[in-house]
C-alpha cells in the first residue's frame, strides 16, 4: 500500500473510527504488558510454590522410607529371614535419594538450609544405627542386636526425626500459602486485562461463531446423509447375503438329493449288472473244468468283479450311506469313522448314543458330512495318531465333537476358513446351530457343532 492509497483510506474513516480503532490498539498494548507482567510474575511463584509442594512430598517419602527400612530392620532382626533384606536395602536407598533431593531443592535456600543439613544428619545417623543393627544380625551376634533392641536410642532418632520434619514442613507450608496468595492477585490483574481484551474480541468471535454454526449444520447434514448411504449399502450387504446363504444352502440339499439318486442308480441298475455278470461267470465256470486256463482267466475275472462289487459299495456309501437311512445317524458314523480310519491305519474312538432320538434326513445327513469332511482332513493334513469321534444329546440339542493330535493349525489359517472348513460352518449355520474350531501347533485340532433338536409337532 503506498502512501496516496493510506491517505485516501484514512480520509474515507470518519474520525470516530480511527479514535477508536487508536484507543482500541492502545488498550491492546497496555493489556499486553500488564499481562506479559502478570505471566512472569504468575510464572515465578508457581515455580516457587511448585518447589514447596514438592518438598513436602519428598518429605513425607523419606518419613515413610524411614519407617518401612525401620519395619523391614526389626522383621529382619526378629525373624533372620533374608527376604526382609531386600525391602530394607530398598527404603534406605529411597530415603537417601529424598534426602539428596530436599538438599538439591532447598540447599541454597537460607531460611531453609539449616533445617534440612539437620534433618540430612538425623537421616544419616538413623540410617547409620540402622545398618549396624544389620550387620550384626549379618554376623550371627544376637546378643548385641537386643542390646540395640532394648536400648532408646532409635525411638529418640525417630522423635527428633519426626519433629524436625514437622518444623519443615511448617515452614514449606507457610511459603507455599504465601505463593498461593500472591498467584491468586496476578491471577485476579491478568483476568482484568484479559476481559478488556474478550470485549474488544466478542464482535469477531460472534460472527466466526455464526460461521461456524453454519459449517457446523452443513457438516451435519452431510454424515446424515452418509450414514443413510453406509445404511442403505449395509442392507444391501445383508441382503446379498442372505442370497448367497440361502443359494449355498439349495446348492448343499440338491447336491445331497443328486448324490441320493445316484446312489440309488448305482445300487439298482449298476449292482444288477455286476450281479448278472458274477452269475455268468459262475456258469462258464462250471461248464470249463476242462481248460484250466480258461479256469484261471474266469477266477480273475471274478475276482475282478468281487472288486467292482466292493468299490461299488464304497462309492454308493459315500454319495449316501445306506446305515444312515436304515439305522440312523450314530450306526453310520461309528462304521463310517471305523472303516475310514481302518483303511488309513489310524486309531479312533467313537462315541455315539446308545438310543437317540431319531433324527430329520437333513440334519442327519449334515452331521454326517460333518464328520466325513473333518476325518478326512485328519487324515490327509493332520499327521495324527488318533481321533476321537463323539456324538451326544442334551435336551434340546445335539453336540458333535472330532477331535486329533495332529499337527494342528495356527490361528491365522482358522481365521481364514478353507472351502471345506468354510462348508461345515455353513452346514452348522443353516441349521441353526453353532460351530467352533480350535486348534493350536503341535497340539492337534478339535471342531464341535452344537445343533438344535427339531421342536416336536
């Protein structure tokens, strides 16, 4: 701004303006010494009254690490247990140390430096008497330790002790009061200075108030509206799903009634053809007792079907188990868990319920799988020895428990749920039931499923 720019704009001011706006800058200025004055001042006797309220506390820790090396001496004179020592050789080095720091605060003081090089003397000899008793009882000389006992020459240690640290703290009190008063006047002269200071301000806090309260309303009006966008996106998550569960769950059932009428195929049609053949061969059998090796070409050739027979079982349990349709959930898994493991050498237990209550195909069938899914992958990850298969009932809900020594897994890997681990928790979920897995290295797997009984009606 050069100097015709100045002199036109101070010709535009009315000279009322420029009065105040002088008085107002003068007013600011002498505010600022005052208080400028006033914080120095304020300053000086908080760091004053600061150092008598800490006297006084390093005063009343060395009182207390006195009395606690005192206690720690005579449980350590009366008992001659070492674990007295430890405690004892902890309060005299804090008494020391409060010593050495009333005399780094107060020692160039000179109303105060008398009374604390005699309080530091009383300390030493008592800390000194203390030791010795000590050392005494170190040296295996009990007689003189009571002698200490009996004597009174502690007790009056501790007397003077005590009064010379009340005269102290009388004096730190004192000081301390007077500092409080003197803040308590600077306080009262800054907050006049400071008042002038918030008149002069409230026009522009006023109006910085009405633009905040503006950005304060907009910013109000745009998290509602976030919250109702994050609303709107989250029900929409929970639907989709609620989708997916529901598909996943169609896919499992469909998959588990594809499986039932293969099965049946398998059974019917395929297990007719095996059987017809094994009736053919069993003719030519008979009708070739002359060529031995045609015997032997027919001996393998039934043996081959004796072989398709077997897988044909195998594969038919696996899609759906006939025990469980015949005798029920606890039949099919002790012969499902006793022939798998069998075949994998590995020792099991399981434990079913003798008479259970009879159980919906669907919820049978999902335990079962339940069961298929974590003995198989025992015996392909775990490295096991063992796996303990149990089944019970409660009254209002089934508990499936499979459990090995194997490796284990950390708990990263169960946070991250594999596609079958994933399908379990699924399956368990969809009947409105509870899963859990635990597992740690080294220590084995254990899975459970906690599932509702079916309400009767």
């Amino acid at each position: 701004m050069n100097q015709s720019t100045l002199r036109n704009w101070l010709k535009a001011v009315p000279p009322k303006v420029l009065l105040v706006l002088l008085l107002t800058a003068l007013v600011s200025v002498l505010v600022f010494a005052v208080s400028e004055l006033a914080f120095r001042g304020i300053t000086g006797q908080r760091e004053a009254a600061y150092r008598s309220m800490v006297g006084q506390t390093t005063l009343l820790r060395l009182k207390e690490r006195l009395v606690q090396a005192e206690s720690a001496q005579r449980g350590y004179l009366l008992t001659q247990q070492p674990r007295y020592l430890a405690p004892y050789e902890k309060a005299v080095l804090d008494a020391r140390t409060a010593q050495a720091s009333l005399v780094t605060i107060f020692g160039h003081d000179p109303t105060l430096h008398q009374p604390i090089t005699e309080m530091g003397l009383l300390v030493e000899r008592k800390l000194d008497e203390l030791d010795l008793t000590v050392r005494l009882a170190q040296n295996k000389q009990p007689g003189w330790i009571k002698a200490i006992l009996r004597a009174d020459v502690e007790l009056g240690l501790m007397e003077r002790v005590e009064q010379q640290s009340n005269q102290i703290n009388a004096m730190l009190s004192t000081r301390g009061k007077e500092h409080l008063d003197t803040l308590t006047e600077l306080f009262g002269q800054q907050r006049l200075g400071v008042g002038l200071v918030v008149f002069l301000n409230l026009s522009f806090l006023a109006a910085l108030g009405a633009t905040l309260v503006r950005n304060f309303y907009q910013r109000q009006q745009q998290q509602r509206e976030l919250t109702r966008h994050a609303q709107s996106l989250e029900a929409a998550v929970d639907l989709r799903t609620q989708e997916l569960s529901e598909l996943s769950t169609y896919l499992q059932n469909n998959a588990e009634q594809e499986k039932r009428t293969l099965a049946r195929d398998l059974h019917d049609e395929f297990g007719a053809l095996l059987t017809s053949a094994k009736l053919d061969v069993a003719w030519l059998q008979s009708r070739s007792t002359a060529v031995p090796d045609m015997l032997g070409r027919l001996q393998q050739l039934s043996n081959s079907l004796d072989e398709a027979v077997d897988l044909k079982r195998r594969v038919i349990e696996s899609l759906r188990p006939s025990l469980l349709d015949h005798l029920g959930l606890p039949a099919a898994l002790q012969w499902y868990v006793q022939d798998t493991c069998d075949r994998a050498d590995l020792a099991c237990d399981v434990t079913v319920p003798d008479n259970p209550q009879p159980l919906p195909p669907r919820i049978a069938i999902d335990l079962y799988r339940l069961v298929q899914e974590a003995v198989n992958n025992t015996i392909k990850y775990a490295h096991a020895s063992v796996v303990e298969v149990t089944l019970s009932e409660a009254q209002d809900q089934w508990h499936l428990s499979i459990k090995d020594d194997g490796v284990g897994m950390a708990s990263l890997q169960i946070e991250h749920l594999s596609h079958g681990l994933a399908g379990m928790r699924h399956r368990v979920r969809a009947l409105g039931g509870r899963f859990d897995i635990r597992s740690v290295p080294a220590q084995g797997t254990w899975v459970q499923a906690w599932v509702p009984m079916p309400t009767q009606g």
